[in-house]
C-alpha cells in the first residue's frame, strides 16, 4: 500500500496545484453519416453522436467524483465535415447547426471537427466550406473548426493560407460583440495530428477507429511547484529529471482515467495526450515553470531554450507512464490563457517574434494571440504562412490562432472569460507581406518529406 | 474496493469518532487508520473497504466533503487506484 506521504502529495496536487483531467475526448467517425442529401446526412450525424456519446458526460462525472479527480471538460471529436460536405454540398453551416444540436443535447464543452484538410489542395467543396467557417462559429457557441494547410509530405499550400487570412478576420469581425470569440475557436494548423482531444483543433482522423476515447491531462502547476522548490544552484539536467518523474505521475492519472472511461463506455482506449495546458487561474502557468528554470521574466533570453528542456522532459517522462501517448504531447504557450505570458506580454518582455521562435520547440505554436483590428487579412497570412514553414521543416505541429481584436482600441484588453483568459492586443510587424500572398500556389515540401 | 480517505485540518475534539461514526452509517469497513498532528494541524489518513454500489460510494464521497466543511476540515475520499497508479510501478 501507498505511504502517507504519497497520498497527501497527490490530494496537495489537485487541491494546490491545480492537477486536472483537461478533457475526456470521444472521437466519433461521420464517414457512414455522408449523404448527398444535406439534411437527411446531418440527421444521421445527430443520431450517431448523441447514441455513442449518450453516457460521457454522465461517465465523466461519475470517474471525476469516484477518483476525486476534476475531469474539466467532455468533448467531442468528429470526422472532418469538409468530407460529407463535399458529398452533399448544400450550406455547410447546416452541419455546424447539427454539430451544436449535438453538444446541447449532450451537455458537452465543445465539439471539434468543422474542420477541412487542404494541405496539398482544395478538393470537393473545399473552398466554399472554408468560407462558411465564421458564420458557422458565429451561428453556434460549441462548435470548434481548425483547418490544416500544411505538412511535410506536402508543402504549404499558400491559396489556402491566403484565403484562412481572410476568414479568421473575417470570424472575428462577425462575432466583435461577443470579444471577437469566432477567431477563437479556430485553428490553422499544419501538420494537423488526427488524435487530438484539446479545442479548438480537435477532429476525427479519417484512420482512426470508429469511436475511441482519448484524454488529455495537465498539469503545469504541479511541474511549477516541483520545479520552483528544487535548489537554485541545481544544474539543469537534474530540473530535466524532476520534471520527468512529474510528468511520469501525472500521465499514469490520465492512462488510468482513460481506461476507466473506456471501460464504462464501452469504446476502445485512443491515447493519452500529456500536454502541460494552462489555464488562467494563478499558478496554472508555464511561463511560470521557465521563470522557474531561472528567468526573470518569460520571454527573455533562455526562454527557447527552457521550454525545449520542459517539452522534452514532459514528453521523455509521460512516454513509458501510457499505454499510447499521442495527440500534441508537450507544453502549450496560449497567451491569454496563461497568467505568466499574459503578463509577459504587458510588460513587453514577450513579443510575437520570440513566440515564434518558442513555437519552434513547443507541442504547438502561436496560440491565443490578441492582435490589432487594424491588422490586414494578408499580415495574418504571412504570420500563418511563417509558423507552417517551421512546423514543416521540422515535421511537428505547428498551429495559429490569432484574434484581431475588432470593438477594442489598441491599448485595451480583450477577455474572453473562463479558461479562455484575457490578453493585451500584442505588436505586430505590419512590414506588408501582400505580393508573397496574393502570389498563391503551394510552397513545395521539403528535402525531409523523400524519405522512403 | 477500497478508498482513501484523508482528513486535514485543525485539531479539535473527536475528528476521528465523526469521521468513524460516519462510515459506520454508510456501512463502509475502516481497515487502517494513521494520524498524527503537526504544529497544531490534524492529519488523518484512513484505508476502508466498500462492499456495497458505485452510486453509494459516490453519495458518501460527496456527503463527507460537505460534512468536513461544518467542522472546516478537508475531507477528501478516493479511490485507491489513483494512488496507486500515480506511485506504483
């Protein structure tokens, strides 16, 4: 049996530290849903979803109270709708109703997969699907959309980066009543991974299994305060060590939870996604944890390189504490979901270039990023088109979800509330990328995608 | 199955017969108990054994949180297995 120590230090976890199931996600595939008949396919989605997902909320509630563990949030991943929608064309914002209809009869958080996959080109209806995007984000509050338009297989396509330029401004125009909140919930990824659980890129991979359940565990609080009560003179590699047994400990919570869902839902076991999510309350921060490597303030210089040694220390001690690690495994860096980075960006000391450069070592990129409403569509494709270049160079996720604050002056906030924070609006270099953009075609993929 | 059950608070007179009483009335069985008290702060760790539903346990779970709260203890009842999963290999 566990030692009295054991059990405080875990009960000390979840009470002080903030120690959570972020999400327990079923990911439920649409592909026997597809119809050419638009209303008769979105009935079907909502018959398929509502039986699979009768009981997750009730599951989730019931293994969160028995295990006394919070279990924040209980999503749901589908199929990419771009798929059925180019099956059925119509208006696709009939399937984002669908979707919603879906996540009010459940009683879950969100569900992901309004999503489109056009990394090497538009096929279907494509295109007229990824400009229904804000009105589909506008016209349903739980509804979350990503679309990927890079990899390393296949280059960046540079018409689709143009054209997400224009609908994330556009998403955040429509919904300016309601803090540009449309631009939040969507993603542009590149190297989209298929077994995601986190919002808003969530979505079914087309060679996933028909139902699985995957979850998604955080914890930066708990890495903060390991981290922050080791000796100051300890050399790195020992702090690399201490955030290896964390992560270790945490992901066993999250295999066990999985498991247990899956068990009662009778649906097979996915993965466990081990990210280091934060969340706005206090002391759920990773640039709390890099200050606690020895910065003064995140952003400056040594932040790269802490949040490589924490990324792959998170990743180094979660990997032999599951049965299947996957989705974006590693630590996140939302600005407004993260009191540190939110400060950070106050004072200045974190800018949008050396965010940039952290997103090349992170699980993911720029995320949560409060810009001008003077920003131009083109600007938001240049910054989309430079993040999916580092994440295809260097075959990883890398992601964009930037929020032109439309309604708020420059020198204003914008608060989403919940776990979704408060940004300042964040500099950006408006030097004009227009000609790059307007040029269109498809960047060509690198020398590391021949690798057979 | 078996719980923990962990009580942390400021010491007072007779945590150990409520919180005893209590598992009594929802028939659950103590099979080790340890406490000790540190600068004026109680710490109970008890190991106790359920035999009867998941709903029940789950009643008890949130009827003992509450019940610590009118006597401003923390009174927390988990399952074992997170324990166990989180420290044994």
């Amino acid at each position: 049996m566990i030692n009295n120590n054991k059990i405080l230090e875990t009960i000390n976890m979840i009470e002080a530290e903030n120690l959570d199931i972020r999400t327990i996600t079923m990911g439920i595939s649409l592909l026997d849903c597809a119809d050419s008949d638009i209303d008769k396919s979105c009935e079907k989605i909502y018959q398929k979803v509502t039986t699979k997902a009768k009981d997750l909320v009730k599951v989730g509630v019931d293994i969160s109270k028995e295990y006394g563990i919070p279990i924040i949030n209980k999503r749901i991943s589908v199929t990419p709708i771009s798929i059925l929608h180019s099956v059925s064309k119509g208006d696709p914002v009939k399937y984002a109703h669908a979707l919603q209809r879906c996540a009010d009869t459940l009683g879950i958080d969100f569900i992901g997969g309004y999503s489109a996959l056009v990394q090497k080109g538009y096929s279907g209806s494509d295109e007229e699907f990824i400009k229904s995007i804000p009105r589909a984000l506008k016209e349903t509050s739980n509804v979350c959309s990503s679309v990927n338009i890079g990899s390393t297989r296949a280059g960046i396509n540079m018409n689709a980066v143009k054209l997400m330029g224009e609908v994330i401004v556009e998403a955040a125009k429509i919904t300016k009543d309601n803090n540009c909140l449309g631009a939040a919930k969507l993603v542009v990824f590149c190297n989209a991974v298929e077994d995601n659980p986190f919002m808003a890129g969530a979505f079914h991979g087309v060679g996933e299994a028909d139902t699985v359940i995957h979850v998604g565990v955080s914890g930066p609080g708990v890495v903060c305060s390991a981290v922050r009560s080791a000796d100051k003179n300890l050399p790195i590699n020992e702090i690399a060590d201490i955030i290896k047994k964390m992560s270790f400990k945490i992901t066993r919570m999250g295999q066990l939870v999985g498991q247990e869902a899956s068990k009662r839902l009778n649906v097979p076991f996915g993965i466990v996604d081990l990210s280091l999510a934060p969340t706005p309350a206090i002391g759920d921060s990773v640039a709390y944890i890099l200050e606690a490597m020895g910065l003064d303030e995140c952003g400056g210089p040594g932040t790269t390189a802490c949040l490589a040694l924490l990324n792959d220390a998170v990743k180094k001690g979660g990997v032999t504490a599951s049965s299947s690690v996957g989705g974006l495994s590693g630590a996140f860096i939302p600005v407004s979901e993260d009191a540190g980075m939110i400060s950070a960006a106050r004072s200045g000391c974190l800018t949008l270039e050396k965010l940039e450069a952290m997103t090349a070592v992170c699980s993911v990129g720029l995320d949560m990023i409060v810009v001008s409403k003077d920003t131009t569509a083109t600007t938001i494709s240049g910054i989309i088109a430079d993040e999916a270049a580092i994440g295809m160079v260097n075959s990883k996720t890398t992601a964009v979800r930037i929020i032109p604050a439309f309604g708020k002056n420059d020198d204003e906030d914008l608060d989403f509330g919940g776990l979704l924070g408060i940004s300042p609006i964040m500099k950006v270099n408006n030097t004009s990328c227009a000609t790059l953009i307007n040029r269109g075609g498809n960047i060509p993929a690198p020398l590391q995608s021949l690798k057979n | 199955m078996r719980a923990v059950i962990s009580v942390v608070g400021k010491d007072q007179v007779g945590i150990l017969a409520k919180v005893a009483n209590k598992c009594l009335e929802f028939d659950v069985n103590i099979e080790d108990v340890s406490q000790t008290i540190l600068q004026d702060m109680f710490t109970m760790i008890m190991i106790v054994k359920w035999t009867t539903s998941q709903e029940d346990f789950v009643a008890f779970s949130e009827h003992m949180q509450n019940y610590g709260k009118e006597y401003n203890l923390s009174i927390h009842v988990m399952h074992e297995d997170i324990f166990n999963a989180m420290h044994l290999i």
